[in-house]
C-alpha cells in the first residue's frame, strides 16, 4: 500500500510499496482511511523540531515495542473493511473517526513487549486514559498511523459516526477534541461567557467547541490578523492585543458581559503574557484552563491572584473516547455548526501529493492554513480544490 512514512528527525518519506496492515488482535478493526489531518506535531517530527515524540535514537516504544519506519497521521476518519473474532460494537461498512492514544490497555495488543510494569497505571486505573504513565499516540511512535491507506487500531478506538455527518467532516474530531474535553472538563454551563487566549487550530477549535456547549460570549485575543478573521468567521468576537496603546487588560474586560471578568478563560497559546491576561481577565469564582502545552521553563506566577477571588487555575490535557462523543453528538444535534467547521479544512490533496502539497505546502503557509487533510484513497480532492475556502460569516 502507499504511505507517508517517518524514518527519523527531518527524515520523512512518501512510499508506494509499503506492507499493508492486517488483523493480529481478536480486537481489532481494519480501517480504509478516507482522511487523516496533519497536526502540528506532525511538523515537528518533520522539521525535526523538538518536541519529538518518537523515542530517542529511534529506540523502541515501552508500551508497543514498535520503531521507526513507521506511517504517521493520527487524524483519522474512515470505513471499517475488517473486524476481529472479539468485535461487537463496530461492524463492517461503519464509517468511524479514530481516538488515537496508545496507553496502557492497549498493550495486550502487541505481544512481546518490554513493558514490565502492573496491568493498569495508577491513572488508567481510575479511567484517566488521556494522562496514562506510558500514553502516546498511533502515527506518532506507538503503531503505525493513518496516512496510509489502510490503518489498524482496537475497536475501542473507533468511535462510529452518525450518517448524518459527513466523513470530512468527522475527521475533524480528534483536533477538536481537545478544545472539547478543555471545555467539559471546566465544567461549562451554559450561557457563560469565554475568552480564548490565542488564535490557533487549538484556540479556533475552543470556539466550536464553546458553541456546542451554549457559551453566549466567546471572545478571542489573537494579534495575528489572518487568525482573528479566522476566529471571526467562525463566530466569535474578536481582540487584537498589539493595538492597545494603554492597558490590554483593561481593554479585554471591557468586551466581557458586565466589565468585571468572564466566567471562563482558556489559554491556548502557554506565553508568560497570555497566562497572565487569563488569571486576571477571569471574574471573581472563575475558571482558567491551560490548554496550551508548555516547555521546561518557569513563568512567574502569584497565588494569590487565585485565592483572594477564589479563582480556580486547571489543567488540560489530550482526550478520551467521551470526547470524540462529545463532538460527534455536538454535530449530529447542530450545536455545532458544520459549515463553519467546514472552515477549517483549507487544503485536501491526495496521498501521493501529500509531501509537496501537504507537509511541505503548510509548513510554508502556516499563518494562512488552518488544517490540511490528506486523502488516502482519493476521496474528494477536487471538490475541495474549488470549494475549501468557503466559510459562513459571523451572524
């Protein structure tokens, strides 16, 4: 079969002879993939620009003992074409969209493995998947992942998507969900207000996601102009810090509900700046949510910033299945809007175009591209061609 396959830092390669995956696990499931996404981690392994999430020297994964070369993409939406003897809950012909973490379940799958350690880790032993000891991902070091034309996960990993919900569409599940699971694990109730600090994939996925979660006020501060029109687009109100001649903080708390602080603050952007204006532009009893994945490098913080108006400061972190769930329903009931999440997918190029027209093309374009989708086996790159750029403005 054909692929994009990762080698080693700036050592990534399209294939056309590859071996194609089959079943191994009576829990399994074959996947013909009709799209998988290029994240930003993937251009990191790409560009050889830390973090890599392969293991060190190309050594084996703990959990998976697989290595390099292996496929990457795990933004994967598809049709099962195979299901294992132990498959209930996902049948041949279903179209599902992929939960790509590896973690420590999934090691029953690869027989042979060096993980010597208890069953579960404390954290998957308390359902808290996303942050397993050993959790990494499909496409990026634990198993081969879906730019390929074929793909193969545990059933547990496929989540179904309704028929209602197009396929393109639907891939947009596992970026989105994790602005979703930022958003429900705040505990967001509806009618709340919301600042999204950074315009981002992350940042434009919290506005739908916010969406889907009835926020009635969604602001975004972004100084790039390419991202607030993108955010803009997508339906929310926008702040350009960078114009602020006098105190941005200031300036922000002028755009929430009563001028005293929104209800929610989401950082999606980890600078020392951002961190500060989400602490200070939450209301008294509000919630701020890290999102924003941050290096080995400490940032000045107070506090009592938090305790004298009895702020809670939390983290988040990836995914799990309910997400994906999350999601999908969200789109299935229209809380959120399909068109404008259709505003997300800028380019769609085939396989074989995927190098030039998808890594190399975005790595150069990264102001103006929000997601690239690759299509394995060819589904929809013309229409995409002419259409890809079409997003319904902001009501």
């Amino acid at each position: 079969m054909k692929g994009i396959v990762y080698y080693g830092p700036k050592d990534v390669r399209y294939e056309s002879n590859l071996e194609a995956p089959s079943i191994q696990h009576p829990d399994e499931v074959l996947v013909d993939v009709s799209y998988c996404g290029i994240c930003g981690s993937d251009l990191k392994e790409f560009s050889a620009d830390p973090p890599n999430f392969f293991q060190k020297d190309n050594a084996e994964n703990p959990l998976t003992g697989k290595k390099p070369p292996l496929c990457m993409g795990h933004e994967i939406a598809g049709t099962v074409v195979e299901v294992g003897d132990n498959v209930k809950d996902v049948k041949v012909g279903d179209q599902v969209v992929i939960d790509p973490s590896v973690h420590c379940v999934d090691k029953t799958r690869f027989p042979g493995t060096h993980f010597d350690v208890k069953e579960k880790c404390t954290q998957c032993a308390r359902g808290l998947t996303n942050i397993c000891e050993h959790s990494s991902l499909a496409g990026l070091g634990a198993q081969d992942g879906g730019l390929a034309e074929k793909f193969v996960c545990a059933s547990r990993h496929a989540v179904v998507v309704p028929k209602s919900i197009p396929l393109e569409i639907a891939c947009l599940a596992q970026p989105l969900a994790v602005s979703y699971h930022a958003v429900r694990i705040s505990h967001f109730k509806a009618g709340s207000s919301a600042l999204v600090l950074g315009g981002g994939a992350i940042g434009l996925a919290a506005i739908l996601c916010l969406q889907g979660f009835k926020a009635s006020n969604i602001v975004v501060s972004e100084p790039s102009k390419v991202r607030r029109d993108n955010a803009e687009k997508l339906g929310a109100k926008v702040f350009d810090p960078s114009a602020v001649d006098g105190d941005v903080l200031e300036e922000i708390m002028k755009l929430s509900p009563n001028g005293d602080g929104f209800d929610y603050t989401f950082d999606c952007s980890g600078l020392q700046v951002t961190l500060d204006t989400a602490i200070h532009a939450a209301a008294s009893n509000g919630t701020i949510v890290n999102v924003a994945i941050w290096g080995k490098k400490p940032v000045n913080f107070w506090p009592m910033d938090i305790t004298r108006s009895e702020k809670k400061l939390m983290g988040s972190m990836c995914y799990t299945r309910e997400d994906f769930e999350g999601v999908l329903d969200c789109f299935e009931k229209g809380d959120i809007d399909e068109e404008r999440a259709r505003g997300f997918i800028t380019t769609v190029v085939s396989l074989e175009n995927g190098m030039e027209g998808g890594f190399k093309h975005l790595m150069e374009n990264k102001d103006t591209e929000i997601k690239v989708l690759i299509t394995p086996n060819n589904h929809g790159e013309l229409e995409y061609s002419k259409n890809y750029t079409k997003v319904p403005e902001c009501d």
